[in-house]
C-alpha cells in the first residue's frame, strides 16, 4: 500500500507556527510563575521567617516539562529537524531571554521574546542559506541585547 507523499510546509510558514508556539509556551510559563508568586503570598503571608510552597518547588520542573512536550510535538508536526539541535538551545536559553524581558518589559514582553527567539532559531534550522542568513543574525541580536540588559538593569 502506497501512501501519498505530502510536501512539507513552506520554510517560513514552519518558522511562524515555530515563533507562535514559542510564544504559546512563553505566556504559559509567564502565567504559571505569576500563579506561583501569588500562592506563595497567599501561604506565606503569616510566616516571619522562610517558607516554601509546593508551587515553588514545582513551578519550574513543571515549565520545562511542558515546555519540552509542547515543543518536541509541534516541531514534530512542522518537520523542524534535528529537533535534538533545536529543542535544548530553545529551552536553555529562553528563561534568561523572558526573565531580562519580563523584567523590562512585562509578561507580554517575554511573549514576544519567547515567540521570536523560538522562530529565529527554527528558521536558521529549516531554511537554507538564505533563511539561516535571517535566523541566525536576528537570534544571535535578541541573546546580545539580552546579554546588554542583564548587565544595565540595577540590582
């Protein structure tokens, strides 16, 4: 039985369901760390000295998780290959390039910032020449500007 080949999808359109789901996944930590700080407050607001929660033992296990599931299922279902080169890069850098932008600029912000840094890199992985002549530079300018506003920001 012969099964109709199906051409992938068009390099740029891989790249923007790459930049959405990095976006998706961004909001969803963003969301699940604000969720965290306020039962942190909620539970610790009586207790003079340390406390900890569930929530805050959990909280970032629980992010990487789903951020791994979440993004090897759709760059799966977009044919981003090797997804073994472009999941890890993602996900270890993403939490400094949202936490500089949640800092600067909200959790909005580190949406964005999730969104492009994840189709930046899965375009320079997709593409050919031409399209890792955009990924790659964007990608390399959001980790430099990131690295610029971890030094300038005080405290």
């Amino acid at each position: 039985m012969n099964t109709p080949y199906s051409e992938p999808l068009p390099v740029p359109l891989r790249a923007a369901g790459a930049a959405v789901t990095g976006g998706s996944v961004a909001l969803a930590a963003c969301s699940l760390f604000a969720a965290t700080d306020r039962r942190h407050g909620q539970s610790c607001a009586a207790v003079d000295g340390l406390c900890w929660t569930w929530w805050d033992w959990a909280a970032i296990p629980v992010a990487f998780a789903a951020a791994l599931t979440v993004l090897a299922v759709v760059y799966k279902v977009l044919d981003i290959r090797p997804r073994i080169a472009v999941i890890p890069p993602t996900v270890v850098f993403a939490p400094v390039l949202l936490g500089v932008a949640q800092a600067t600029g909200g959790m909005w912000a580190a949406t964005v910032a999730g969104g492009v840094w994840s189709g930046c890199f899965a375009l320079a992985t997709v593409g050919d020449r031409r399209h890792r002549m955009v990924g790659l530079p964007v990608a390399a300018a959001l980790v430099l500007a990131t690295l610029v506003l971890l030094i300038a920001l005080p405290g």
